[in-house]
C-alpha cells in the first residue's frame, strides 16, 4: 500500500510548531529522506557546514544514527550533533503500532556560547574550516536547553502516537499507479504533467515516479504516452473521425506530432495503421 502525506495540513502544523520552540521541524519517510520541513530553508549555520562534502556527510550520519536510535527506542532519541547542535528525532508511528516515518527538531542550540576549547575540538573533527563567519552564525542560532528539549519530546511522542495523525496521513487501499492510470484516462483530452498528477493526489513526485516506475515497469511520462496510443488504436479502430480529430481527442492537438509519436510507439503512422487494419478486416 502506498503512503500519502497531507502536505499542506503537515507544514501548517509545523509552522505552529516552531512559532513556539523556533527550532527548524521536520518529517522524513523511512529512508531518511524529507518529506516536508519547516522553515523550508535550513539555518546558514548548517548551510555553511552543508557546502562541504565532508560537513555534509557528518551530518548525514548524525541524521542516521539518530534516526536508528528513535526507532530501536521506539520513543524521541535527544542528541548533540556532530557540529554541537540540539536535535530530537522521533518515530513516527501508526495507531496499528506500524512505524512510517521520522519528525525531527533540530538546528537549535544549547544554552551558552562555545568556548574556544570546544571550537578547536570541532576543528579537529572536522574537515571544513571553523571560521569566525561560522561561530557568528552559529550565535544567531535559536537556543533550545534540555529541559524545552524533554517537553518537546512529550510533545513529539504524543503526535506520533495517536489519532491526530489521521488527519495527516492515509494509506492508500488501492495502489496509487491504478489511481494515476484511472486519472489520465479521464484527462487524455487536455495536456497531463507529472506536476498536475502530483498536485491531484497531493504527493511529491518522487513519490509518484516511484510507485507508478515500481507497480507497472514504467515512468509516469511514458504511462500518459501508452495510454494516449492505447486511446488512439481505439478510436482509429472503432470509429470514422479524421486522425486531426482523434490527435485532439487524445490531448495531442499537433496532426504531425501526434504522427510522429504514433509511428515511434507503433512502428507505422496512424493512416497506415488504419488502413492496415481495415484490409485485415475485409
């Protein structure tokens, strides 16, 4: 089954969210990958860290150990990352005790400022430069102390536990490719994107590529291309509309590009086809 997140309910949660804490608030799917975060931009703190592989990378493996952690525990994982920030990863989990994803807080730091003992340490851990432009911003941080840190993850525990993420996320019943298929038949007759497809189903397109390449072994371009040929055949079987017609009906209004991708897919243009079919016929 697939999994869809209510984007637009999840991020004004998370705005509300960091209005209280001012820490940056994040969901992220099993595999460690966002889903939705708020601010959608990270601090400069962590921007500046980002824009070297080496800080990128250390990051990354913050962000997964953290992450095994909440799901080994089963309950917010507390945590000082690599680069000396507070963070708090939790497990999301279903009311069927079925665990679908991970929210985070993070970039946030402790109370106090570093002192020059911890950066020179930092240093030595790290392969970026501490500069003087990165301590600035690491001042400008906001500042979450233990104890906010515990209250969020009581916070945390509840949203990931109970009822109120019915109204953020549903399993879809029936694969969301069939969804996806039923919804392009019905749209032939006008231009379909994979953006239009994502905004009806309220899904990344990540998400959408994914299920639609891993439930019928092909991409979502390439399924609008099949049906609208499949449509083709049908209308130049079934029924005596000029081909000019049948291109508008299947939302390739351009006769010689409709030509040119009917001949790719079928191997003959659509009069020959046709015709071909017509003699077969007699």
């Amino acid at each position: 089954m697939d999994m869809i997140w209510d984007k637009d309910k999840m991020h004004m949660l998370m705005k509300s969210f960091h209005t209280l804490i001012n820490a940056r608030i994040g969901f992220y799917d099993l595999n460690g990958k966002e889903i939705v975060c708020y601010p959608t931009v990270g601090a400069k703190y962590c921007d500046t860290i980002w824009a070297y592989k080496s800080g990128l990378a250390a990051c990354k493996r913050c962000d997964e150990y953290a992450f095994q952690q909440a799901a080994k525990r089963k309950t917010p994982y507390i945590y000082q990352c690599h680069a000396g920030l507070t963070e708090i990863a939790a497990p999301v989990i279903t009311s069927e005790n079925i665990q679908i994803g991970y929210v985070m807080i993070g970039q946030a730091r402790p109370p106090g400022d570093k002192s020059e003992a911890m950066w020179k340490n930092l240093g030595k851990k790290a392969s970026y430069p501490v500069t003087d432009t990165l301590k600035y911003l690491y001042s400008e941080l906001p500042v979450l102390d233990r104890k906010r840190a515990e209250a969020c993850t009581v916070i945390l525990q509840a949203l990931a536990t109970n009822a109120w993420y019915d109204n953020y996320y549903r399993f879809q019943k029936e694969p969301l490719s069939s969804k996806v298929s039923h919804y392009i038949i019905q749209n032939l007759d006008r231009e379909i994107s994979v953006n239009d497809i994502a905004r009806e189903f309220k899904i990344g397109k990540t998400t959408l590529c994914k299920s639609v390449k891993r439930d019928l072994q092909i991409t979502v371009n390439g399924l609008i291309r099949a049906e609208r040929i499949k449509k083709a055949k049908e209308l130049l079987l079934s029924a005596e509309l000029p081909i000019y017609l049948i291109a508008e009906d299947i939302g390739i209004p351009d006769y010689n590009y409709f030509t040119k991708v009917f001949k790719a897919e079928i191997g003959v243009t659509p009069s020959v086809f046709r015709k071909s079919c017509e003699n077969h016929a007699r």
